[in-house]
C-alpha cells in the first residue's frame, strides 16, 4: 500500500519540503527565516549526535523548552531515528520534571539554558546522562529583530 501524506511520518513531510522548497521559510524566529533546508540540516546533524551516544529507536528523548527553532531541530531529529519525543513543559517546577523523567527513564534530555537549574536539581535523582544545552539568543536574526524580543531569550 502505497504511503500518502496523511500516513507518513512527521519527519518525512520535512524531507520532502526540505528537497522540494530548500529555500523558502519553514518558520520564522523573530525575523530570521530557517529554511526548510536549514532545518532538516540541523535535525539531521542532532539524530546523528543521538545515534552517537546510543539513543536507539523507541527510546524517549526529552525536550525542555519554550517553542524554538531548535525544538523543531531537536524534535525532527528525534524522530528521524524512531526514538520518542518526550515534551517537558518549560513551566515545570524541579519535583514535575524529576516525576516526568523518572516517568520515562529519559537517559537524554534536551533543555534551554535559562531552564538548566531546574535539571541541574533533580539530575542526580534520574536516569539523565547527557544533557544538551541551547541558547534562545542564538538563532536570532542579526542586526535588529522585526519584533521586540523578550528578555529571557537574550
């Protein structure tokens, strides 16, 4: 049977732009265009990163941060190598994310910099062993955003 649009994974829909529309805006971020080229780039670069440490195909991969550029990245990522995206909610407080990671047994986590205390604090209490750290602020457009930014992403 043959794989339509609505049957094939997430991530293959990013291909496919990816190679049809190389240069055309997958997403805006303050007035930066990523380019769907950029983006399964970036994604493929973070499965292959993944791999590299072990993550094997049903395996949760959690994500702790605000919608991002590089959630998309990490996201796609994850799903390129059949390991399981695991959102943790940026809200979350010390004792919800450590439940949540006990919960999954997540060896990986995926966090915004601003939010590394609160994994700093419970990661001794969870099954963490790699813990990968992005900057808001490094995706921005150069020169002056089209948008004010908040602060916490400066």
């Amino acid at each position: 049977m043959p794989q339509t649009a609505a049957t094939l994974p997430l991530h293959e829909h990013l291909r496919h732009h990816a190679r049809a529309t190389p240069d055309r805006a997958a997403c805006l971020w303050y007035g930066r265009a990523i380019t769907w080229a950029e983006l399964d780039a970036a994604s493929d670069a973070f499965a292959a990163r993944l791999q590299a440490l072990g993550v094997k195909k049903g395996e949760p991969v959690a994500l702790f941060m605000n919608n991002c550029p590089q959630y998309l990245m990490a996201h796609y990522g994850i799903q390129k190598i059949g390991a399981i995206v695991c959102p943790c909610g940026p809200l979350n407080k010390g004792h919800e994310l450590q439940y949540q990671l006990g919960d999954l047994q997540a060896r990986v986590i995926v966090a915004a910099d601003v939010l590394l205390p609160v994994v700093e604090q419970v990661r001794a209490q969870t099954a963490l062993e790699h813990v990968f750290v992005v900057r808001y602020a490094e995706l921005l457009p150069e020169g002056e955003p089209s948008i004010a930014v908040p602060a916490e992403l400066l």
